[in-house]
C-alpha cells in the first residue's frame, strides 16, 4: 500500500514539474520577464497543481476537502523540500564525483522524498474520525 502511494506521488509529481516548466517557459517567451521571476511562478503554479492532485488522488482515501490551511502547509513543505534539493546538489557536487546526471537524479529523488513524507504526515494529516453513534 506504501509503495503504491509513493509511485502515485512520484508519478503525478512529473504533472507538477511540466506545469512549472509550461507556466515558466510561457510567462519568459510571452511577456519577457525576468527568468527568476518566471521561475517563481512556475514553481508555484506546480506546487498548486500538485496539492490538487495529491489531494484528489494520493491521499483520496483520508476524505480531506481542500482548505487554506492544508495549502499553505503545503506550500511550506515544498519550499523545505527546493531548499533540500539544492543543499543535496551542492554537497552532492563538493564532495562527490559522480556524473552530473547522477548528482542531479539524486538531488530530485531526495527532494521528492522530503515532499512525500511532508505531504503525507504532515499536509494531509488524516483526521480523526467522529465516534459512531449507538442506537
């Protein structure tokens, strides 16, 4: 059940990460902002897509409706987790020789790693359930 869960994260994050590439791409080739600036919005916009989807579909089960709060842990955690991956890129980089393409698919496990459990003990927290009524 874990790992189904975890493949279903890692699996619908890749929606988040084309919509932070999309809407970052779009907002630089369109209006010609700044690429950091586009950057952050892309980013956002991927976090959002992934806390519908997350919500929707990886953690269905727990019966959570939206709500502010919910969102903005999540987006909280997802801050932590862009911050781990480039700790684990520049450490990954200093003290490794691993090929670019390994540091970088290390980097991205250990930051998708970091979201999932934020995500699922701490954005999406299953609620306690009310006491059954006897008749």
């Amino acid at each position: 059940m874990m790992n189904n869960k975890i493949l279903k994260f890692l699996g619908l994050g890749s929606a988040a990460i084309l919509t932070d590439f999309f809407t970052s791409n779009l907002l630089f080739y369109s209006l010609n902002w700044s690429v950091t600036l586009c950057g952050m919005l892309g980013f956002l916009a991927g976090t959002i897509v992934a806390y519908f989807i997350h919500l929707r579909v990886t953690f269905v089960a727990r019966n959570l409706d939206f709500s502010w709060q919910a969102l903005y842990r999540f987006l909280k955690s997802s801050l932590l987790a862009a911050i781990i991956r480039v700790l684990s890129l520049s450490l990954l980089e200093w003290f490794t020789n691993f090929y670019g393409f390994i540091v970088l698919l290390l980097s991205i496990g250990i930051s998708s790693l970091t979201r999932y459990l934020l995500a699922n003990f701490y954005v999406f927290k299953k609620l306690p359930q009310p006491p059954e009524e006897k008749l």
